[in-house]
C-alpha cells in the first residue's frame, strides 16, 4: 500500500492500515508536513528538489530495499514520477492520494494509472462533480489496458466494485460532515447518507430504575460507564472494560445498566428553521425593517379611524368616506369651506397624516431597493433569532456541514474570518446569515447571537482555535451545547475531561475529522465500499456494503449466527430483482421485500439464511472489518 499526503489524514490513514489491516505501507509526505504548501499550478520542479526526494527515499530504506518493519516513509515535496516509481507504486496493490490540493491527487493519478493499470487508486477530491469524471476517466484507461471494455472491479449490473484497476474518489468533508451536522438535531444523533442509503443513529441516556430501554431498531453501541460522570473522559479504544462497546449483544445490553446507548431510530430536528423562499428573492418581512413595518401599520390604521369617522359625521357609505378621506391624505380633495366643523377637522387631520405618510413612503422605498441590492450579499443575523447553530470556520469541512443543516432546515449563523473563504459562496446561495470577523476577538460571537443558541460548532482547522471559541462560549452560556474538531487525541481526552468537569449538565462532544475520515479512505483501499462512519465517543462505527460470497463468516449462515459481537452485524440486504425467494434452506424470507419497492429490506429476521450472491449492508468495528476485508479472507470475493 503507497499513502501520498501532506496532513494529518495521510499519517492517520498510514496508521490504519499498518494497525487495524496488518499491511505493508509506503508513506509520501513533505519534509515537513507543518510547512504552508505553494500553489501546485505553475510551480517550477527544480532538479535539486528531485535529487532531494530520491535522496530521502533512498535513506528511509534498509540496505537490501526492503521495506521497514511494517511500512517506510518517503519524503517528497510532491508525488512526481520518480517519486511514485521510488515509493513502489508500479508492485503495490493500491495507492491514496490524500493531499489537500485537488489537482495535485488528479496528476498523481493519471500518472499512477500509466504506471500501474491495474493498481486500485484512492483519490480525495473536494470537488464531487469532477470526481465523477475522473473516476469514469481513470477506470476507462484502466480497462483499455487491460484490453476489455468493462470497468474494472465492476460488480454485477455494472454496479462499482473494488478489483484490481477500479478508481474510488472520497472527500473527507463528506465522511464527516454529517456526524458533524447531525449533532445540532435533537439529542446527539449521527447520521450516514451515501449512494441514497439514509442511516440514522441517536444515544439514549440510561434508563431509570424499573424502565426498560427502547432498543429501537438494534443497538449499535454502549457507551462508557463513566459517560454519566462529570469528570469522566471521551472512551476509546484503550479504555478496556470502561470504555464504550460497539455492536453488543443482547445479554451485554439487558447487563450495562447505567450506560447510555446508541441505536438506529428516526430522529427530528424540533427547533426553529429558517424559509429557504425562492433563490434571490427576499421574504416580505425582510424588505422592510420591524420599525419601519410598525410605523406604516399605525399609518393604515389612522385612514382607517378616519374613514370611519368621516361615514358617522356625514353619514356616507363606507366605500365613499374611504375614498373621500384618501382624496384629503394625498391633498387632492376641495377644500371643505363650506361644511360642517366636523368635516373640516377631519379634514385638516387627514392632510396631517398625508404628511406623516410621506417620509414613511421614501423609507419603504429605500429599504426595498436596499434589500433587493443586498439579496446576494452576507446577511446579517436577524432580530429575535434563538434556538439556531453557531458555526465556526467556513473551509472544506465548514462548508459541508453547512449545507446538511440547512438541508436539515436548522437555523445557522456562520462566522468566519476570511471574507473570501471557500464557503461564503454557499452562504450566499443559501442566505446564510454570516459574521465576519475573528471569532477569539470580542463582539464577534455576541454578533451571532450566541447567548441564544442552540449548539455551537467549531470547526476551523485550528485546535486553540476552536477552544478558546467553546470556553468563551460556555462562559456566556453555561449549557451550550458545543462540539469541537480536534485533531490531537490526548489533546481531545484533556479538553473533553475539563469542560466535562467545569459544565456537567452541558453536553460536550469533540471529533477529529480525520479520525472519522480514515476508515473510509481505508476500507476502499482494501476494495471494499465503505458507505460511512458514526462516532461512537472517540471511537468509530463502520458502515459497508459486501457481497457475501467469499466471507466465510456470512455465507450458508443465518443473520444471527453471522452476527458476532463486537465485530460486525448485518443491518440490511439489498434486493436485485424486487422480489426474493420464498423461504431457502430453512430460513425465511424477509416479510414485505416484494412489495415494497425499495432495494433494501432492514428487517431482516434472525433464521434468514445468506447465500453468496446477496448483498447486505453490515455495521462493523475498524478490527471487525479488517477480518472480514483481509487479504487472505477476500480471495475469490467479489464486491
């Protein structure tokens, strides 16, 4: 395995496959992954920087070539040709391309693919449009080279797969985002949506004394028994017995009392939400300001007492007195010389008012064209806004939790230093309230309304960053919900553990994005289709689709001897032809499958039997999947 990178997501996904799949692995980074990296477009390759990466490569191996220990570094300022030909790529099985940069992993693509045709690549990519046709691009150049017509590691129907050749393009914003996201909803729900597959997770405090908890519709995780102590930390996987377990079965369940649980359920979001409204066109309460609304309100309603006022003095009818007293509002009306008293001071009030309605008019006017000229710029939150989502950082991840919560139509304020950061544009597209500035200075959170909302969610790339943000926070309101994205985990457990001590009835949460990320990236390097991740505290829950031929531990079994605990239980099967076979081998069919024209059946029975050919979707552990994706269990499998 070669892993090319130039962050944190290179370094954790390198340890993923070294730790969890027992493989060999090449890693490419910069001399120094903390230096701030050029613009790849027109940078020149001088010669003295490839003589550098050779000499780097050649020093980080053993004097007969082989690799060190488990895997090597190369140092690189960039995967070049001889860089990849150095790093081994023409023998490895696959290669990730993980740098920041989008086109610096499409050029290392295309290169890796003339040199290996049959390597699996494993591109990051923000962008998801042109990763599409890159993926097309590099399985079809694949497939040229291999001399047939179909793209390589296709499944069935043409269906994608992971053999030798195939091309899989992630985006680490995307694994995450919706782990990020869904803690805005109520209670602390996760959520995995990919290739249409909809996954829905929420923990559940500890049942009471005499109350039985609600499973739901199975139980994914348990979560640590110090989860309910105020001092307790964020469990791990080094956190033995107290520590939370994933994928329990039902004597662990009915045994953990006191712990929280994580089940699949539905989950709804039950606060306030903003009208998304027609794109560009603004809300009719938006053009015009509260005061400016209140005073042409009193204004109406003075015609309207004068009106009536002016049918019981003369005795009109209604439409008349209200045409005459608009005649006098706009001074075009005949003096009343020769009236009644009343008349006239009806009269001279109207005109009054007629005076009063024309700076309201100019105003109205205005604030109108104001508004329509600022429909395309940074809002600004509005009056009254409560219940809503603070967020913090408008980059790559920023940018992606953003769109789910709005998606969701969760109310959100962004704030953001740069005004020219990737994600103002989807602001402005969405109409998104944004605050520019830095959020440690201060005014900045108070100008998003902070002491008003709902939860608060630091995402900026920087860990000091995003803690000086949720204490200054937590000190303006002491229960705010706050989520932090930290990279470092003994950082993460130190941070988790003090807020968790200083605000016990305050719900506190902190992700690493590459944390979420690397099982993903990692699962598709084995060939496998990793549809998402849910943390579980500082652990990860994974959520893949296999096709059980060639799993020994699935196929001729039923659904619950396949489940084993703490490793993997399947969740759903995957219907090809909208209809199953009747009952097979002593197992019964799922209830409902041929009708119900969806391709994935979730209740599956406990006595249905897996046979090669079906595809389900199954929730594994990191080591789980990793032995059921080994190289020694996958031969002959087909994805």
């Amino acid at each position: 395995m070669v892993v090319c990178g130039d962050d944190g997501l290179a370094h954790r996904l390198a340890a993923e496959l070294r730790g969890v799949y027992r493989e060999q692995v090449t890693l490419v980074v910069p001399p120094s992954v903390r230096r701030v990296r050029q613009p790849v477009v027109g940078r020149a390759r001088a010669a003295s920087a490839a003589l550098l990466d050779r000499v780097s490569a050649a020093v980080n191996r053993t004097g007969n070539g082989d690799p060190v220990g488990t895997g090597r570094e190369v140092e690189a300022t960039e995967p070049t040709e001889d860089v990849l030909a150095e790093a081994g790529v023409e023998r490895a099985t696959a290669l990730a391309l993980v740098y920041d940069d989008d086109e610096t992993n499409i050029r290392a693509a295309l290169t890796a693919r003339r040199l290996n045709p049959r390597l699996r690549l494993v591109l990051r990519l923000y962008n998801r449009r042109l990763g599409q046709h890159i993926e097309e691009l590099l399985d079809q150049t694949a497939a040229l080279a291999a001399g047939d017509g179909t793209a390589p590691g296709s499944g069935p129907g043409g269906r994608p797969g992971g053999g030798e050749g195939s091309t899989t393009v992630l985006s680490d914003a995307d694994t995450a985002a919706p782990a990020l996201a869904a803690t805005a909803l109520v209670g602390t729900s996760k959520v995995v949506d990919t290739d249409g597959i909809l996954l829905r997770a929420v923990e559940r405090d500890p049942p009471r004394p005499g109350e039985v908890a609600d499973p739901g519709l199975c139980t994914l995780a348990l979560l640590s028994a110090t989860s309910n102590d105020p001092a307790g930390a964020d469990g791990s996987e080094n956190s033995g017995a107290q520590g939370p377990q994933l994928l329990p079965d039902a004597a662990a369940v009915r045994a953990a009392t006191g712990r929280g649980t994580v089940v699949l359920e539905q989950v709804s979001y039950s606060g306030p939400s903003l009208s998304a409204g027609r794109a560009g066109v603004p809300a009719f309460g938006e053009l015009f300001s509260r005061r400016l609304r209140w005073s042409l309100a009193g204004l109406g309603a003075c015609v309207v007492a004068l009106a009536v006022a002016l049918m019981v003095v003369t005795g009109d009818h209604p439409l008349h007195a209200t045409y005459v007293t608009l005649l006098d509002l706009f001074s075009i009306n005949e003096p009343a010389h020769n009236k009644d008293s009343g008349r006239q001071i009806l009269q001279l009030l109207s005109g009054f008012v007629g005076l009063l309605l024309l700076p309201v008019l100019l105003a109205a006017v205005l604030e109108a064209l104001g508004t329509f000229r600022s429909a395309s710029a940074l809002r600004k939150p509005p009056r009254g806004l409560g219940g809503h989502v603070v967020l913090l950082g408008l980059g790559k991840i920023g940018t992606r939790v953003l769109t789910r919560l709005r998606e969701m139509n969760i109310p959100v304020v962004c704030v953001e230093a740069d005004p020219e950061a990737r994600g103002m544009a989807t602001a402005r597209r969405l109409r998104v309230p944004v605050v520019l500035g830095d959020v440690t200075q201060e005014g900045v959170l108070e100008a998003a309304k902070i002491h008003r909302a709902h939860s608060l969610l630091a995402l900026t790339s920087v860990d000091t960053t995003n803690l000086e943000a949720v204490l200054y926070a937590r000190s303006v309101r002491s229960r705010l919900r706050v989520v932090l994205r930290l990279y470092d985990d003994d950082f993460a457990t130190a941070v988790y553990r003090t807020l968790r001590a200083a605000h016990p009835f305050a719900l506190t949460r902190s992700r690493s994005v590459t944390h979420l990320a690397a099982p993903s990236f990692a699962g598709a390097m084995m060939g496998r289709q990793i549809l998402g991740a849910i943390p579980v505290e500082r652990r990860v829950l994974l959520f893949a689709a296999l096709r059980v031929a060639g799993h020994p531990q699935l196929e001729g079994k039923t659904v619950g001897e396949a489940f084993r605990a703490g490793a993997w239980r399947v969740l759903a099967l995957e219907v090809s032809d909208g209809v199953l076979d009747g009952e097979r081998a002593g197992g019964a069919a799922p209830e409902g499958a041929a009708g119900r024209g969806s391709r994935l059946v979730w209740e599956l029975p406990d006595t249905y039997v897996l046979r090669g050919s079906d595809r389900v979707v199954l929730a594994a552990t990191r080591r789980g999947l990793a032995e059921l994706l080994g190289r020694r269990a996958r031969r002959g499998a087909d994805v």
